[in-house]
C-alpha cells in the first residue's frame, strides 16, 4: 500500500516521494514522484502526559471508555500515549492501572504515566494535597506492581527521593522531575542519579532567579536532558517557549496535558478526583489554578511551527523526541522496517490519515 503523498520526515527532513506499507512496516520511503497534492507523512504523534480525552478521564476509565477516548485520539495524530494519573490515594491509583488496557485502545498504551504522588507541597498544582506523600519506598514498590508503569513524576528535593530515582532506574521506568521546589543543585544531583527529563517545564517549579536558576534552568543547561511543554498558549507566554526550543532543540518535547475537557468544549468535568471548568479552551480550579489543558497535539505542532520552529522540528518534538523520552526507539520515525504508525497531513496541517501497526484508523 501507497500512502499517496508527496513527502516524508524521514531522518529530520522532508523527503519527496511516497511512502510504501506492508505488513504493519514501512518498506519504502521516497517512493516515484510523489503525487500526494501536497500532503506529507510524518511519525505518529507520542504524548507522554494524556489524563483524559473526549469527556473521558482514565482515572475512572473502563476499556470502553479507553477505546472512545482512544478513537479521539487517533484523529489528532496520536498513536501512542501514556496514560497520566495524577495525585491520588493509593488505592485509586492502584484502580487505575488495573484498569488500564494492555497493547493498545486504538492508539499504542506505553505504560502509564504516574504523576505523584511524591511531589513537593510547595508545587502542587491542581494535585489533591491530601494524597501527595512524602517519598515511600514500601509504597512505591506497591503502585509499580499494581501495573504497568513507563514514567514516573516526583520532586527530586524531598528526602529519599533520590532512593525512589534508584529503584524507578533499576525497574526501567523513565524519572521525570517536576512538581518540583528543587534548587538547581538538587535537580543536577537527581539528573546524575538517573532522572532525565522534566514535566511540563515552568509550570509546578520553583521559579527561576538570575542566583537560583531552580529546576527548570537546570534541565535547559544539560544536553542530557528532555524537556516536556504545554504549547497551548496558555500555560506558557511565547518568550518562554522560544527561550526553551532555542536552548533545547533537538530535546524539546511537546506534552498536552490534555484532560477530559479535551474535544468537548466548556463545561465541569473531572481530573482524578478535583472537579474543574473549562472555558475558552482553558482549564482551571474554581481558584483558577490551571488543571490540566484542551490541547492536541496536531495543535501543539502547529503551535510551535506558528512561532517560527521549521515544521520539520515542530513534528520531531511531537514524534521522535517523546519516543526517546519513553525509551521507544521502534517509534516516532519514519524509516524502512519501522513500525507503520503514521500520521498523514495537508497542505494546512490537518489530518488526513492516520495508520497504526500499518492498520488505517483515520481516513480521510
């Protein structure tokens, strides 16, 4: 099977030609003249921090509302996610991953995404105060058996939470530091240990000063660091973003964040256990503390490319950067014998096809 369009991101650049399937792989790339009218084929978007989609929030998820969820999903580009359960007691947290499908619900599940429940009081966001704990290592060992777990978020500042960065290494699951006070010298120590990446950058971190630079400093002045951020226009002002992507090219992620609200417009909905409003696209705690976002990542990648980042750099950090952040190397590339999950955009950077395993599941 031909695609039918007229380029793709293969290796970082747009390659003209077409790209052939077999099989659930990519066999060919740069196929004849490439007529596609203009369209391209690029990666699958991988999202890292999904809490919900479409009125579903998978904290209270059955399978079938993981495959509604999933379906929305699939016609923003994702075709791999992680599921984001943020702060919560124990018990809902163990529900949760219980709860979570294996393989896939349309889009590829990597593992979830446990937000907490070790973070700093001090950041907490819109996380429930009541469930964030100190760092346990008993109780960390409970949630990574309780189900599959692929990233971890915790404030490397707290006591013992280096501990915690020690066993999440050892078990292969990726440590990212955020809801985080840490100083830059508490963030370098946590980095060294094994943490290498943050969430959502700027937002739930100690602020940056020209002496204390904080966390999110830190993470920009390390090569070996990824970097997730919200572009929705809301949780950061442009400067910021563009102070990030000129520091971090290459290792900037785009995250959504996204929650329930996400394709559903205005209206209260639920983020774990926190009912919250959006409105206008925004989503925030009846004190107006931001709860998450409305955003996609077709979006997102539109977004970054609108500040002026080549379109071929917006859908890296959409695609092939958070693959690497989730140690999945097979995905987010475009490339002979890779897995066929493919996102296929216009002229306009709208999807028009979407294949998973070399399975259409978008078409258009």
């Amino acid at each position: 099977m031909r695609l039918g369009v007229s380029a793709a991101l293969v290796d970082g650049r747009l390659l003209p030609g077409d790209v052939e399937v077999d099989d659930g792989v990519v066999r060919a790339v740069g196929v004849g003249a490439g007529n596609g009218h203009g369209r391209i084929a690029a990666p699958g978007f991988v999202d890292l921090q999904v809490n919900g989609f479409a009125g579903v929030d998978f904290h209270a998820a059955d399978l079938a509302s993981y495959r509604r969820a999933g379906d929305a999903l699939l016609e923003t580009g994702t075709t791999a996610f992680q599921p984001t359960f943020v702060t919560a007691p124990e018990v809902d947290v163990a529900d949760a991953l219980a709860a979570m499908p294996g393989g896939d619900c349309g889009p590829r599940v990597l593992g979830a995404h446990l937000e907490g429940p070790f973070i700093s009081p001090r950041r907490l966001g819109a996380h429930d105060a009541g469930a964030a704990r100190a760092p346990d290592l008993a109780l960390l060992r409970r949630l990574l058996d309780a189900g599959p777990v692929s990233q971890m978020t915790l404030a490397p500042e707290l006591p013992g939470a280096l501990t915690l960065i020690d066993e999440l290494v050892a078990r292969g699951v990726t440590v990212s530091c955020g809801h985080s006070d840490a100083t830059a010298a508490e963030a370098h120590l946590a980095f060294e240990r094994g943490a290498r990446t943050v969430t959502h950058l700027f937002n739930a971190m100690r602020r940056a000063v020209p002496r204390d630079p904080g966390i999110a400093m830190a993470a920009l002045s390390r090569p070996d660091v990824a970097v997730q951020v919200i572009v929705d226009g809301h949780h950061l002002a442009v400067e910021t973003v563009l102070v990030a992507w000129h520091a971090a090219a290459g290792r900037f992620a785009l995250v959504t964040d996204a929650m329930a609200a996400a394709g559903m417009g205005d209206g209260r909905f639920f983020l774990g256990a926190s009912e919250v409003q959006a409105q206008n696209g925004v989503v925030r705690q009846d004190d107006g503390t931001l709860a998450g976002s409305t955003l996609t990542m077709i979006d997102a990648v539109r977004n970054l490319h609108g500040l002026g980042v080549e379109l071929e750099d917006a859908l890296a950090a959409a695609s092939e950067v958070p693959a690497r952040i989730a140690g999945r190397d097979d995905l987010g590339r475009v490339g002979i014998g890779a897995p066929a999950d493919l996102v296929v955009l216009d002229d306009r950077l709208e999807v028009r096809r979407v294949l998973v395993g070399g399975g259409v599941r978008v078409a258009g």
